[in-house]
C-alpha cells in the first residue's frame, strides 16, 4: 500500500476500473471444487477496496459479471449471481466502516426482484458516503450502455425535445452510465488475455491500459500499487503533442 502513498494527489488515477479475469482458471490449477474459483475470486476484492480508499482513489469499478456471461451454463450463472448477493449483503458493513458509496451499473431488468431490491437497499444505505466509490458492474456491456444511451436521445429526438443536429458527443455522455463520474483513466485486466471485452468502452476513450498474468485471486493491493506508480509515470496526451503537454 506504500506505492502511491508518496504520489501528489494530481499524478493518481481518479478511477480504476478491473475486469477480474481468471477465477476459473484459478480454481483448475488448485483443484478447488466447481464454481470455488469465483468464491476465492469474491475474497479478493476487499484488500483492493482497502488499498483504493486509503491511496485517494476517488472511484473504483469492477466488471463482475458481464452481458455475455449470461450465456454460461447455468449452473455457473446460478452460483455467480448467490456471490454477487452475498457480496453485497458483507459489502454493506464495510462500506460504513470506510464510507463507502455502493453503486451499481448494467442492465438490472435481466436480473432477480430480490437481487435487484438488495440493490437498491445498498445504494440508499450508501449514497451520502464520500470518501470513495465502489461500482459493481452486473449484468452491463459497453455496447448496451452506448445503445440505451442513444435510445434516450432517440426518444426525445421523437417526442419533439430534442433536434438530431443537437445531439454531439457531449450529450451522448450525459446518458451513459456513469455520467457524473470521472472517466476511467487506468483500465486493468487479470488472467493474461489483452482485451477489453465490451467493458466501459465509452468510458475508458483515453484509459491507459494495464494487463498482468496475475489470475484475479492471486491479484493484490502490492501489484495494484506498482501500477498506479507506473500510471503516475507516463504522460497522458489526449491528442496534443508531448511539446504542447509541457508548455
């Protein structure tokens, strides 16, 4: 946790999102039973929270179970939504403890009333916390996010309040999800793949990227902390010219 402690407040990321990758292939390699993977997997969050509120993290996302998932066998679906709850029912206490704001994005009509009620109890119970915010990403794809965003925008177009040659990316961005958050400057992914699986495409526009090998259980506040060090290091363009970044 070190790492950053030393690190301006300017030279942080304001928002880290993960896609923690590599549970099951976790649970493979050390013969845990089926679905154990995704159970070492939820253990590995808390330590990443701690880190994330302590170094000034402003915002932390994390990809827990994606549009696409819902085509995994079910039984896999059936434990990974029991996790998701029982996440939630002990994030609560620990979000008091460090003030935590509970949020939640993607497409909850997919998802169980009572999944959706402990939702929405988090986020009430949650939503005057200011010290960090901590997303949960369920049931959420980039293009589904992009999509009802311009859906919105559609149906104004249609009901006469709002003309098409209005409509730019700005306002596009005042309807994702996440809007009122800083855009995602470091994208992380574990478990060795190099994509970003539909995950805040709009988002992370300009996230600089950080893949590791590390499976997402083995994946700690330590790696983390080098690589805020490494985000801290480079120079962030958004189209200019390094000349133009220091004058």
């Amino acid at each position: 946790m070190s790492a950053s402690t030393f690190l301006a407040s300017d030279l942080l990321p304001r928002h880290i999102a993960v896609i923690m990758d590599g549970n099951n292939r976790y649970g493979k390699a050390n013969d845990l039973g089926k679905g154990q993977g995704h159970v070492a997997g939820k253990e590995a969050l808390d330590p990443i929270v701690e880190y994330c509120v302590h170094a000034g993290i402003e915002v932390l996302t994390v990809f827990a179970f994606s549009s696409e998932n819902w085509q995994r066998p079910p039984s896999e679906v059936a434990l990974l939504m029991q996790l998701l709850a029982s996440t939630i029912y002990e994030q609560i206490p620990r979000m008091n403890e460090y003030r935590i704001r509970l949020r939640f994005i993607g497409d909850r009509s997919q998802l169980s009333d009572d999944l959706q009620a402990l939702m929405i109890d988090a986020e009430e119970k949650t939503a005057t916390f200011e010290a960090m915010t901590l997303v949960i990403a369920i049931s959420y794809g980039g293009q589904w996010d992009i999509a009802h965003a311009a859906k919105q925008l559609a149906q104004q177009v249609q009901a006469g309040q709002l003309r098409a040659e209005e409509i730019n990316e700005d306002m596009l961005g005042k309807y994702v999800q996440l809007a009122d958050a800083p855009a995602v400057d470091m994208l992380i992914r574990t478990g060795g793949d190099h994509r970003i699986s539909n995950f805040l495409l709009w988002q992370s526009a300009y996230a600089e990227l950080f893949f590791t090998q590390t499976l997402w259980p083995n994946f700690g506040a330590d790696e983390l902390a080098m690589m805020v060090t490494d985000f801290a290091q480079r120079q962030r363009r958004f189209g200019k010219t390094s000349e133009q970044m220091v004058t």
